[in-house]
C-alpha cells in the first residue's frame, strides 16, 4: 500500500474512535436540554394550588381520659341451700321469676319438729299453774325461795325448748334473702336436701355493678362518688353509653397488674343489662371548658415549637401554638389561636408558608 493511502486510512480511523468518544456527551446534552423544558401541562400543574382540610377554630369542651375494660356484676348473689337436711316436700318458686325478701321457696320434712313443738306446747299451761301456785305460797311464806325459783326455771326451760324446735322449723324452710330473680333450680321435690346441696340461685340485679380496674397512677383520679361512663354493644353492633357512679375503691393495689380495683353502681331500672357483660369504661380525669381543640395532626413539633398552619387569603401561613392538655384526639391551644381561625389538617408536612392552597374540605367543629 503506498504512503498516501495509509494516511488517509490512518485518518479515518481517528475521526471513528473521536466521534465514537464524544457521541455519548452530546446525546446527554441533548436529553438534558429536552428534559429541562416541560410542557405547558406539566408547569400548570405544579403551579396548581394544594387541596387539602382545614378546621375552623370553636371553643368547645375538652376531656382528658383514659379507657380500660370491666364487667358487671350483680349487686347481689348466692347460691341457695337449706340450714338442715331432709326431704324436700315442697318447692314454691319458678324459674327465672322475681321474688320478693322473705318469700317462701322450698321446704324439707318438718313433721318430727311439729310433733315434737306440740308436745312441748301441751307443758305450758300446767308450768304456768305450777309457778302461779308456788308465787302465791311464796307471798304467805308457805313455801322457800329455792322451791319457787325451782318451778320457775323449769317453766323458762320449757319456754326455751319451745323456741329451739321453732328455729329448727324455719331452718326447714328456704326463703328468699333479698329481692331478685331466680335462676334455674338444681333439685326436684322428693329428693334429699344436705346444707351442701344447691337449690337455687337468685341474684339481684337493679342496681347493677360495674367492675373494672385501673393503673396506680390514675389513683388520685378515681374516687367514691366519681361519674364513668361505659360502653356496651346492642344488637345491631352499635355502642351504647352509660353512666354510672363509683362507690368504693380497693385500698390496696394488686401486686400482679399494680393495678386497683374500683367498683361503681348503675341503676339499671329496667333490668335490661345483664351480669357478666364485657363493657370498656371511660374515665375523664380533667375536664376544660371553652378550650381551644386543636386536631393532633394538624401540629407539627419543630425544635421544641408546636407549628400549626393557617389559611390566609388562598394561602398557607405557619403560626406557633402553646399547648396544654391532651386527648387522643385534641390538643388544647393555650396562645396562639383565635376562635373562627381556620386550621389546615391535612398535609401539613408539604406546606410551607406562603403556599397556595385550596380547602377541599371544611369542617366547621
């Protein structure tokens, strides 16, 4: 190959590995410029206004509470059982009915002790003539003091024997304690009755206790006569609201949960909550009127501030806030805001001040 024809080969060749080398720069640049003008679409849209929440400032009544779960209980129960044993001969009751204190519920054999009490009765007029006549001797001074008196305490015997067998009778029978319902009985006539045999349950009912426990710290908080409010489920799911009383507070707390136990009573006049429901109970520990309720998600914490946003004339404006008191939900604003002030809560971490923004939702609280 002659020297000229090198050349030009040699050459040709260079241009090749320069333009293969600077081909992938001027591509980026050329990207990098397309990518640099967005359309007009594109910068409407991030000039559009944010949509976002907001609330306007009431006062309203702010409650700082706490839940926990309990039960109910019922006022008063036992579980029913002759003072002796023997047949029972008669049982008065039906199942799941009220009674009233002192009704007659079932009865065992008491025909030995009736026997056994008319024979006793038979003795008393003739004790009572014996003390009578010896009284009389006495007065004339027929007969001694230690006769008279002798007569006299087998007559007071005889009384108290009488009185024994009559508190033996109404051990044979079973009666009703207190007011309440009957459950569901656990013996037929017929069968032998022991002080350990079960006859009956009753309970009462109205009013209705309610029993539920609650953190030592909360202590100070909860107290004889102090107001709770529980909830329970009706039939369709819905949660019901109830308020009850406290009436007594365990005076020492419990070793396993360090926990105390507290009771409270609901009246329950209709009877229409049963024992041994599952129900949380709501305990408000400090209550402020005319508060300032901020909603939690609408603070932002910043260096040891509370920042809140504003809606100012289509814009976002950054306020600090002094705070208090805490529920789940609120936060009480001490400074820094005025009633009918409206609150943006929803996506306050993107909002900087002077932002537009558009409200897609007011809630006047």
């Amino acid at each position: 190959m002659s020297k000229p024809v090198k050349w030009t080969v040699l050459g040709i060749i260079i241009l090749l590995v320069a333009g293969m080398i600077a081909y992938p720069r001027i591509r980026q640049k050329l990207n990098s410029g397309k990518e640099g003008a967005a359309p007009p679409a594109a910068m409407s849209q991030r000039r559009a206004p944010l949509m976002i929440n907001a609330v306007v400032m009431k006062k309203q009544t702010l409650t700082d509470n706490f839940i926990t779960t309990g039960t109910t209980i019922p006022d008063e129960e036992v579980n029913l059982s002759f003072e002796s044993s023997g047949q029972i001969v008669g049982i008065y009751f039906t199942e799941g009915v009220h009674v009233k204190k002192g009704d007659l519920l079932a009865k065992i054999n008491d025909k030995p002790l009736q026997a056994e009490l008319k024979k006793l009765e038979a003795q008393v007029p003739l004790a009572k003539q014996r003390v009578f006549r010896q009284e009389t001797l006495l007065e004339k001074d027929a007969v001694s003091q230690e006769a008279y008196e002798q007569v006299t305490t087998e007559y007071e015997k005889l009384m108290a024997d009488i009185e024994l067998v009559k508190a033996r009778i109404l051990q044979t029978e079973l009666r009703a304690p207190f007011d309440g319902i009957m459950g569901l009985r656990q013996v037929s006539e017929g069968a032998y009755a022991t002080p350990s045999t079960v006859i009956v349950n009753l309970t009462k009912i109205s009013p209705l206790k309610i029993e539920f426990s609650i953190p030592e710290r909360y202590a100070s908080d909860v107290k004889n006569g102090t107001n709770v409010a529980f909830y329970m489920e009706d039939e369709s799911g819905m949660k019901i609201r109830y308020t009850a009383k406290v009436y007594a507070v365990e005076s020492k707390v419990t070793l396993e949960t360090r926990s105390l136990n507290v009771r409270a009573l609901y009246p329950n006049t209709d009877e229409a909550i049963l024992p041994g429901r599952y129900l949380s109970v709501d305990i408000s520990r400090q209550e402020i009127n005319d508060a300032l309720a901020v909603p939690s998600e609408a603070i932002i914490p910043e260096m040891g501030r509370s920042i809140v946003y504003l809606y100012k004339n289509g814009e976002a404006k950054a306020t600090e806030i002094k705070t208090g008191l805490r529920s789940p939900s609120h936060t009480h604003a001490l400074e820094g805001l005025l009633p009918g002030d409206t609150v943006l809560t929803t996506g306050v971490m993107q909002l900087r001040s002077g932002m537009k923004v558009t409200i897609d939702n007011l809630i006047d609280d």
